[in-house]
C-alpha cells in the first residue's frame, strides 16, 4: 500500500531533469540582499504542558538518537526528507499531530492506512519513525512518543536537507484512535481551488500566509503523474477549447512531463519532482518556481494566479529568509495542532499498533 521509490520512478525522475533542465536551468533566480524584518508573523506558545526540554532527565539523548536514525535513512535513501514531512502533515492536519496516521489497519479495524488519500504515502517515511522508536526503546523504553518522533525527524530532516531550524515543543501522546475516513475529507487535494484551500486551512486556524509558507515544503519530493496528468493530456480551457497542455506550464516542461507520463496509467509509481530545479535541496526554489511556469500541481498554480496568494509567491521567490521565517513559524503551529496530552493519549510501544486496541469514540 505504502510506495517506496522504485527504479522505474528514479529513472522518471532523471528522464525529466535530463529533458527540462537545459532550459530550466537559466530560469534560477540570483542571490538577493535580504532586508531585515521582512518576514512577519507572530510567535507560536506551546501548551503550557510542552516544552523542547520535556525528555531532558527522561530521555536526554532522545534527540540525538532520532536525529542519527533519520539522517542515516536519507542518506540511504535521498527521497525520506520529502516523505516524512508528507506524512507529519497527514498526521496533523487530519486529527491533530498524534501519530494516528501510523497506526496500521487489521482485520479488525481500518484505519487512516485506508484513506486513498494515504495510499500513496511512501514506506521509507514510517520505516524511518519504526528505526528512531526501536532506537528509543532500547535507550529509554515506554517513554517517548510515536508523535513526538514524528515532529522531531520532521525537523531533523529539513534542516539536514538545508532548511531552517525551529522550536519543537515535545511531550505530545499518541492517539487512541485512527479513522479511514477523515484523511480524504480534511486533507487538501491536488486538484483543490485556493478558495477550497483557505476554506480548508481557516477552518483549523491557518493563515492564508501560513498556507503559502507550507506549501513551499513542495520544494522536496515528487509527486505521482496521476496528481497532474490532467494538466498534460486532453486538456481543455475554461471555455472547452482543447489544448496540447494546460498553456499556464512552461512549454518544455510541460513536454518533458508527457513523455517522462506517458505510460502512467500501466505505471502508476511514475512520477516526477515537485522542485525540477533543486529537487533535493530544502530552499525558495518552489516559489521561483511558480513564476516561470514550472509549478507541477494544479494546486501550485492557483497559488501564484490568486491575487490573495501571489504577492506571497513573490516574497518567498526573492526572500528566502522570509520563507524560512515564515515556514519555521508555521510548521511550529502545526506541530502543536491538535495534541493529545494526559488521559487523551498515551506512548505507544509500537508506533503502528495500539498498546490495549483503539478507544471507541
């Protein structure tokens, strides 16, 4: 159920740098002078029951291991940044940041695993939370959470990938439930409109800046060319008129992508990078991006034709200490959304199964 990178895809993914990159290449931004106080924003307080020294006399080292369990997985396998920071949103965006995403389904009970939306989550994103939990078990049993893993290799690795570094408060519980169904009703699609998008980060407290901060993690991964094939085969404008693609993409991009997606229908693991530029590298270069015709999702061009979401693609795309700032920001407030503590929760022995079975709700 859950993809790990195959060589079918690896190959795509080096076809589609091989076919745009020439052109793609002159489309790199300059440097910019960064002036100071650009980027804004307010300071996210952690609950009052959250610190970033939580394991500090119980399991001191819990960072560190986490950190030398992550790192090692992407240097092993460079597409684990992408993926676990995936996977920190499914998780936190759906029932509050709890670890209900990792909870594996049995012949007893579905899970989020079930929701199509997660079907595509990659295997190398749980498998390294498995090794950090395994690690941490060893060193300080029962006492750190799956959720608090989560949130700290998410940070490890975009920091390791070139990204900022920000407060993680620490003392989450894991959740006692998980369901199939919510994932696909709360969860952004990649077809959704920027009204759907606002609508749907509102309703969980989320600014339309904090929506365009986040999105710039598009900056790391690939996405499946069933997520944008609509854009590059039988496309018609809003008017019905056909076209060869949508006109919006950069030409050679867009031809790059339909031969690297012609055969997505026999092979749906083909994909291709978010980022064709700097696909590895956590940086502005998403934003940059978007103003050249090089968004890959319809999602990543609404953002920058929105006249409420385009000057923020502008900041972003000429100010990467704006983006960091921002996106540290708000990938604070997301880690602290929705958080189970006390009673609520409780710290899982294994991150994909409940200690005593799920909770009804």
């Amino acid at each position: 159920m859950y993809h790990h990178e195959t060589p079918a895809m690896r190959l795509s993914l080096l076809l589609l740098l091989f076919l745009v990159a020439p052109a793609a290449a002159q489309l790199v931004a300059p440097p910019v002078v960064v002036p100071p106080g650009v980027a804004g924003g307010a300071h996210v307080p952690p609950p009052t029951k959250l610190s970033p020294d939580f394991y500090s006399q119980s399991c001191p080292r819990a960072e560190r291991i986490i950190a030398e369990v992550v790192q090692a997985k992407q240097m092993a396998n460079p597409t684990t940044a992408a993926g676990v920071l995936r996977v920190f949103f499914h998780d936190c965006f759906v029932s509050g940041c709890d670890a209900s995403v990792l909870i594996a389904s049995n012949q007893f009970a579905k899970s989020e695993h079930d929701a199509e939306i997660n079907h595509s989550l990659p295997g190398d994103a749980f498998d390294a939370v498995v090794r950090s939990k395994l690690a941490l078990e060893l060193e300080c049993p029962g006492v750190v959470s799956c959720a608090d893993i989560l949130s700290l290799a998410s940070r490890v690795l975009v920091t390791m990938t070139g990204g900022p570094r920000y407060p993680v408060p620490l003392g989450r519980k894991d959740s006692l439930s998980s369901s199939p169904t919510a994932p696909d009703v709360e969860l952004p699609h990649s077809n959704y409109t920027v009204d759907h998008l606002i609508q749907l980060f509102g309703a969980k407290g989320f600014t339309v800046q904090e929506l365009v901060a986040l999105s710039g993690a598009h900056t790391l991964g690939f996405s499946h060319c069933q997520e944008f094939a609509t854009r590059l085969y039988n496309f018609r404008d809003k008017g019905g008129k056909p076209e060869d693609f949508d006109p919006t993409m950069n030409p050679s991009y867009a031809k790059g992508l339909q031969v690297v997606c012609k055969d997505y229908l026999k092979d749906p693991t083909i994909a291709a990078f978010n980022d064709i530029i700097t696909p590895g590298k956590f940086d502005n270069m998403y934003f940059v991006n978007l103003e050249r015709g090089l968004g890959l999702l319809s999602t990543d061009e609404e953002l920058w034709t929105d006249p409420r979401t385009k000057p923020l693609v502008q900041l972003y795309a000429s100010n990467s200490t704006a983006f960091f700032d921002d996106f540290g920001r708000a990938m604070e407030k997301l880690s602290l959304y929705g958080v189970k503590t006390g009673a609520d929760g409780e710290i899982r022995r294994r991150c994909d199964t409940y200690n005593n079975g799920p909770v009804p709700k």
